[in-house]
C-alpha cells in the first residue's frame, strides 16, 4: 500500500511542477519587466505602422501618372519672380509657376504646399447650334471637343489663374472655328470627323493654348440633322427651290 501511494505521488509531482512553472513563466511575463518589453514592443510596432507613414505623407509630396503639382504658399500658387539659381527642367521662369512633374518630391508645409491637377484627357460637350453652309444649306451641328492641361510652368498658370472658367472660354474658341470652317464647306451633308477635326485645330489650337493653357486634342461632330422633324422641313425647303414645285404652283393657279 505505502509502495502505491509513493509511486502516485511521483507521479503527480512532475505534472504539478509543469503546471507551477507555466504560471511563474506567464506571472514574470506580466511582471515589470516583462510588461515594459512588451510596451516598447508594441510602441515600436505602431511608429513604424503610424508615425513613420504621417511623416513621410507631411514632408513627401507623390504625383501621380497623368496629374502635375505646383507649388503654392496659403493655398495660392506662387509665380516665380526670380531666375533660379540651380536651372532645373521643371523649375520655370520668371513669371511661370513652379511644376513638379510625376514622382516622389520632398515638401515643407510649415512654409510651402503643392496642388495636384488633373492633366489628363476630358470632353466638353458644345451646344446644339444652326450652322450654314457655304451654298445656304443649313445644319444642325453636334459637337464636343477633347481638351487636356498642358504641365508646363506657363500654362498651368494660365490655366489656374488667368481663366475664370476654361471650358466655357474655350468652348467658345472652338465653337467660332467650326462655325467658320462649316460656312466654308458646299453640299448638303458635312465631311469626315477627320476632315473637320483637322481644319478646327489648324484654326483655333494656338489661340486655345494661349488663351486658356490647355492642348485642344480632337473635335468630333457628333450629330448632323439628328431629328426626324429637321430632315422634313430640310427636305420641304430642298423642294420649294426645284423647278417642278414652281411648276406645280405655277398650274395651280
């Protein structure tokens, strides 16, 4: 009998102590030290996630692909009103904005900031507008041009701060050039997209960049005589200047 209960004693001894021994290692892990190893863990842990990423996003300004930044000081660009003393190629000169092009550039905010600008392609539609031809024929043109900023010193600051409304100016532009180059076209039905599209940038590209600081892209008609109603009263007008309807008024009466 002695000899079985001093076996289960032997027994149960190691696991008690295994037991024991967890607690003291998960007890010392919570104790002073342990707890101040895993504060400077976790401390370490959320900078790198935290304070090193808020840092780089201050001082670090990224463009991206299709976007230019210039540089502004209270949320107003700055002109540049001196020559630089170190020549860079997005630098500008005197007179321009300062651009940064695509890519990672380093920032201060205490004293300056960058604004982003989309530079990518866009569209803007025309109004619907009567346009005649050059033998009195009359179209109902629809138009839409495709424009982009232009990310040169010069230009974005023409583009940001020269024009109120860029689209509405250059709409304008745009639309007197196809008015003009319709009036010179003959026949009773309007030529290729490519045809005109060539003829408007040819007429109002140079006056658009100077006047607005964006690169007119393409002109597209979009629609000539769309409606059943125009196509009727166009033909009715067509038949009234034939030979045979005067005629046939003329036996009428």
């Amino acid at each position: 009998m002695n000899t079985f209960a001093c076996a289960s004693k032997m027994a149960i001894r190691p696991r008690s102590r295994g037991h024991s021994g967890g607690m003291d290692m998960l007890l010392s892990m919570l104790g002073g030290k342990g707890m101040s190893g895993l504060f400077k863990t976790g401390t370490a842990i959320l900078t790198i996630l935290l304070v090193v990423p808020a840092l780089l996003k201050i001082f670090i300004v990224t463009v991206d692909e299709g976007w230019a930044a210039i540089r502004t000081r209270n949320g107003k660009p700055i002109i540049r009103n001196r020559p630089q003393r170190r020549p860079s190629s997005r630098g500008g000169a005197v007179g321009e904005v300062v651009v940064l092009d695509p890519g990672s550039h380093g920032a201060f905010p205490l004293f300056y900031w960058y604004r982003l600008i989309d530079v990518r392609c866009r569209a803007t539609d025309l109004p619907a507008r009567e346009m005649t031809g050059a033998n009195g024929h009359q179209h109902r043109v629809h138009a839409s041009f495709e424009w982009r900023p232009i990310p040169t010193g010069r230009d974005l600051r023409v583009f940001e701060l020269d024009v109120v409304n860029v689209k509405e100016r250059a709409s304008n532009i745009v639309g007197a050039a196809l008015r003009d180059v319709i009036r010179g076209l003959d026949g009773a039905e309007l030529p290729h997209n490519d045809e005109i599209n060539t003829r408007v940038i040819a007429a109002s590209a140079e006056e658009v960049r100077r006047a607005c600081g964006v690169e007119l892209v393409r002109v597209m008609v979009t629609g000539d005589a769309l409606t059943d109603g125009y196509l009727l009263s166009t033909a009715l007008r067509d038949s009234d200047r034939g030979a045979q309807a005067v005629a046939a008024l003329h036996a009428l009466n």
